[in-house]
C-alpha cells in the first residue's frame, strides 16, 4: 500500500527489542532499590565486633580513633583495621576514651525527609504494580484483541498488498464467479460510476462451494484487484462464551473497518454465527444470536455504513438465518461449483508455472482424468507429484510423476509391503477382473482407467473408471450400469471359486450398490411399483440428536415394498453380471491372468487384452534389441500367462 503501513525503525519499532529494554529497566529498578535498602542497613565498614570487645581494646590501647553515633561505633585501631559495634548506655565510655587518648568524633543526627521514606515504602509496590501492568499488556498484545483487557475487540486481521497481492490472474476456473464480483471491484475503484444513476453496490455477496473450490482465494483476489485493505475474520472468532463479547466484536470490526473505509470484510465459515435463529435452549438469548443480530444490524441497520463490503463464505447456505439472504444484506450469492475440464486445465497450468515440468506433461490429458477435483486437489495434485519427482533426484516433473500422484490422490498409496498369498492375489485378481469385464460390456459404464490388485489405502485391489466428460445428471441407464458393475466381483468370485469361497471383499461394492438402489427409490422415482415419490428423510439440521425436520410418514405396508423394491434392484444388477460373466468367462481368465503377471493394467491395455491383442511391455529381465543409431530400444512383446501357469485363452 502507501509508506504509512511501514514499520517505524529503532528499538521502538522492534517489539523484541522494547520488550528487552523494559525488563532490563525493571532489573535496573530492582537493584538500585536493593542497594538503597542496603545503604540504610549497613552504615559504616569494617568488621563487626562486640561491646565487650571493644572496651577490652580501648582498654588495651589498640584503639586508635572512633567516630561515635546513636545507631553505630565505627573506628580504627593502631593496626589500621577497621571495626564497628553496636552502643549501648554507658556513661563511662567518653572518660575512658579520653584516657587512653583516643581521638573522638561525633556524627550529628540528621533527620529522614518525609519524601525519601515515602519513596522507602512505596518502591515495592510500585514496582510489584509496573511489573503485573507489563505483564497484563504483554497478554493482552500476544493474544490479539482477545486479551484480558479487550474481550470485546475484534479479532479480524487486515491484509494489505505487501503481504502477498491475490488478483483475478491467480484464479482460474471459476469464471462465472469471477465475473459476479467484478463488479464489485469496478465499484471500489469509481464508486461514483454508479453513483450518478443512482444505483447502489450490493452490500454483501455470499460464495458458496464445496471446500477447496477457491472462495478465500476470490475475495482476497477482489481486494487485491481492487487495491482496498482487506479484513479477514473466522465466523467463530465471534462466538464467546460470555454472552455479548460476540456482538461487542462486531461492533469493533465494523468500527475499524470504516476508519479504512472502502474496504473489503472477509467472514469465512459465516455457518458458525448465521445459524437459524430460534433452534437452541432456553428463550433464545443465547451468545450466538445476540452475535447474529448485531450483524444484521450494522449490515443494514439505521446506520448506513458505505464502503464497507462484506463478502462471507459457507459451504452450507441451507442452515443460513433467512434475515442474512434478504436484499439488503448478503444480497448476492455466488455459486462457486467445482472446475469443468476447461476449468481444470486452466488451474492446473497456474499451479505448474512453480514447477519445472518435462516436454511430455499435458494438462489437458490431466484434467480429463481428474473429474470432480476442485482448486485445491488440483494443487495438491501438482505438489505429489514434484515430491514423487525431488524423490527420485529428478530435474523436471514429468508425466510419470503425475499419473503416480494421480493414482495416490484417487485411490490412497500403493501398500507394497503388505503380503498376501497366492489365493488371495487370485482372489483379487479375479474379483478386480469382474468388474473390468462387466463394466467393458456394459454400454453405459464409463470406460476403465485402471485395474490393479497393488493394494491401496483400504482396499486390495481397484477397478478405476473415468468418464468421459464432466457429467451432472446420471441416467436410468448409466444406474443399472453401475449395478451390474459393482456386483461383478462377487460374481466372478462365485463363479470361479464357488459358492462357498465368497469372500467379504465385496463389502464395499454391497453398501454402495445398496445405497445407490435406494436413491433410485425412494427419490428420484424409478421404481414402477412405489411410483415417483419422495419417502427419503428429507435433510435437516439436528440438535441435541433430534431432527429439526420430521421423517416423511410412511405406512408398514410401503415400507416393505420399499425394501423389496431395493433388494429386487440390487439382485437385477447381480443376475445383469453373472449373465455378461458367465458369456464371457474366457476373457475373465485372461484379465485376471493378466493382472496377476503385470498387477497394474491401463484401459488401453485391458481393450488390447480383451481384443486378442499383445500388451507392449518389456518383461523383467528379457533381452531387447537396438534399434537405430541413438540405442533405443524396441521390447518383445509377450501375452500373459494364465493363472496357473498355462496360456491364457484368446478372447472373444
């Protein structure tokens, strides 16, 4: 920004260095009040002796001088050293010293100023008063404006450009969103543009997303676009658990955010505070609503504050108080949705500009096999693989690296130490091969990325399909599609292996064939027994274990249908995979030979396998012959071993 938001330099600008110098004053204080102390109580040099001692030396003749107070006898002897004692009354002590001729001195009586044994008295307490004062600022200065002494200041931070300048070139794809708030950015720029029609800039704008879709991103890039200070605060740095610090909060935002007016005011997770109001005990006066409403009041109250955009994010809008969406407020609400291909291409290539990448990288090919990733995947994405790469002492980050990271993100890491018996990868192998098999012979399945049996996070093995392009609405179709192919491993167990050899590996393949046949009835209608109606529990907001919505009443008759219907679609699905698997059993041999020689097999592998064709793929240890001047190398090529050691059968 401008020279004023420089930090003044000296020791007065570095808060380490203040901090030193006052604990060094305080030790300077506590020493100069010990050495006063000790002054008062330790007049005099010399050691201490007793009375009788001294009279014995005065009588002795060792006495040179003395010099006599009230409090104090303090003196020299012939020897030089130096004594001191305590006197008593004793009227005999100035004639006897007279007579061993002693040289007598007096020290006159001076009288303590009213001011200096105040100052005696008083030093303890003030300095026991200077050192808890600093330590109650320094509390209060380490923990923000929610220290002891400012329970209701605000705790938002402003971001200015010298901290990391965000515009609308480091967001990308999200365009639509970009250009709702592009107004916004117009206005803080020439808020008389519109000024002169006599129009007025929304007053808030709601982004709403699935996390990691960039919403802190784009209102940090429209302060930055637009060159106003930036004000940051979490939706729970309201709430305390004293009942008005959040309101008080609001207020003291509202009040700094006008000094720096126009400026931009970022809450994320508004969810935390805009609640609905009226869902928690007792009459409603609780900490968290008394919070919501001084935010509607200042976001629309009887004080009008211009300049001042409030820009909050959720990922919830639906658990939103119906008094922040009304015009005049959060007037906007801006979808931000998760990056379609074209999108995904365009965040991909801002978070690779930080990386060296290799002449084969393609972000397109990237992008259409990460469907449904947001912003933050994608960049988490991009992170994996140049760590894949710096592992391997790489230079560039090739593609290799990125289909590696992409299969971590997708499917969780590879678990190579994990053993497994040879029935068990058999197991594996073609119950992975049955899904492949189904799917491939299923016209409305996505086609197959990638079949393993490597075990993954929690599964031992992996059947990966890709659509082929950004999808928003499934079909009738494409639904009994993804039946048949999720019970196409139990099938292929149960062919294969027998009834009695049914492994629990299909479990996860059960819980999502049932839930899917239970969307299918009870909300989207496709079911010509139970007919187009909704019985699903509608979703609401819960408290204390009880839904704030009813369940949808339903009688036992229909909810037996329900449930008949639901077990008769999941069985479609399973009698849909042992129909395809049992025409085709010949290329589920050779599949699941295939994956028990190579573990790892692409799409286009598993086609060229299904097809009859050889995989290119060199084997361990085989000889290759050169070809060309550059001493490349072409494989031999070889077809897969079936699962007991014997050709696999061509497929059909």
């Amino acid at each position: 920004m401008n020279d004023d938001n420089k930090q003044p330099s000296g020791p007065g600008g570095n808060p380490w260095m203040k901090s030193l110098l006052i604990w060094v004053g305080i030790l300077l204080a506590l020493a100069l009040f010990v050495t006063m102390f000790d002054s008062r109580t330790t007049t005099g040099s010399g050691n201490t002796i007793a009375y009788s001692s001294f009279l014995d030396k005065v009588n002795e003749g060792t006495v040179r001088e003395v010099n006599v107070s009230r409090e104090i006898i303090s003196g020299t002897l012939t020897s030089g050293e130096k004594f001191r004692t305590y006197p008593i009354a004793d009227p005999t002590l100035v004639p006897t010293l007279r007579e061993k001729g002693v040289t007598i001195a007096a020290r006159p009586e001076e009288g303590s100023s009213i001011w200096l044994v105040l100052l005696y008295q008083s030093l303890p307490f003030l300095l026991f008063l200077g050192i808890a004062f600093f330590v109650l600022r320094q509390m209060q200065k380490n923990s923000g404006a929610g220290g002891a002494m400012g329970f209701g200041k605000s705790r938002a931070k402003m971001l200015t450009q010298k901290e990391g300048r965000v515009t609308f070139d480091d967001v990308a794809g999200i365009d639509e969103a970009r250009e709702e708030l592009e107004e916004v950015v117009e206005f803080l720029k020439d808020p008389t543009k519109f000024a002169r029609l006599g129009g007025k800039i929304p007053k808030g704008a709601l982004l709403v997303g699935s996390p990691g879709t960039g919403k802190t991103l784009l209102a940090r890039a429209i302060a930055g676009e637009a060159g106003v200070p930036f004000f940051t605060i979490s939706g729970s740095d309201f709430v305390e658990m004293f009942v008005g610090v959040g309101a008080s909060r609001v207020r003291d935002m509202f009040e700094q955010a006008k000094k720096s007016a126009p400026c931009i005011v970022f809450i994320d997770e508004i969810d935390a505070v805009g609640r609905h109001r009226g869902a928690g005990l007792g009459n409603g006066n609780d900490e968290r609503e008394q919070t919501l409403n001084q935010l509607l009041v200042e976001m629309d109250g009887f004080e009008a504050n211009e300049g001042i955009i409030i820009v909050a994010a959720t990922n919830r809008p639906d658990v939103l108080d119906p008094a922040l969406l009304r015009p005049g407020r959060f007037d906007r609400q801006v979808v931000v949705p998760r990056p379609d291909i074209e999108g995904r291409i365009k965040i991909l290539q801002v978070h690779m500009k930080k990386v060296p990448l290799a002449p084969d990288v393609d972000a397109r090919v990237i992008a259409r096999g990460t469907p449904g990733f947001s912003g933050a995947d994608l960049a988490n994405l991009v992170n994996e693989a140049a760590l894949m790469a710096a592992r391997k002492s790489k230079r560039l980050v090739a593609m290799a690296e990125f289909e590696q990271a992409k299969d971590k993100v997708m499917m969780g890491a590879e678990r190579r130490s994990m053993v497994m018996t040879e029935d068990e990868k058999r197991m594996t192998a073609y119950h992975e091969a049955g899904h492949a098999i189904v799917s491939i012979h299923e016209p409305a399945s996505d086609p197959i990325h990638k079949a393993t049996i490597i075990p993954r996070g929690r599964a031992l093995g992996m059947v990966m399909r890709l659509p082929e392009r950004d999808s928003y609405s499934y079909h009738r179709d494409k639904m009994y599609a993804n039946l048949a192919v999720s019970m196409g491993g139990r099938v292929a167990e149960e062919i294969i292996f027998g009834y009695d050899k049914v492994s629990s590996g299909a479990s996860g393949d059960i819980q999502y064939a049932t839930g899917l046949a239970r969307d299918m009835i009870t909300k989207w209608g496709m079911s010509d027994k139970v007919g187009p109606v909704e019985y699903a529990q509608p979703e609401g907001e819960s408290f204390l274990g009880y839904s704030a919505t009813q369940p949808r009443h339903m009688s036992n008759e229909t909810a037996q249908l329900i449930d008949a219907e639901i077990r008769a679609t999941v069985e479609g699905g399973l009698t849909r995979a042992r129909t395809v698997l049992t025409e085709h059993i010949d290329q589920l041999h050779t599949l699941a030979g295939a994956l028990l020689e190579y573990e790892t097999l692409t799409g286009d592998e598993i086609k060229r396998l299904i097809a009859g064709e050889d995989i290119d793929r060199p084997e361990p240890g085989a000889n290759v012959r050169p070809v060309g001047a550059a001493g490349t190398s072409i494989p031999k090529t070889r077809r897969p071993k079936g699962p007991f050691g014997t050709p696999a059968p061509q497929g059909a």
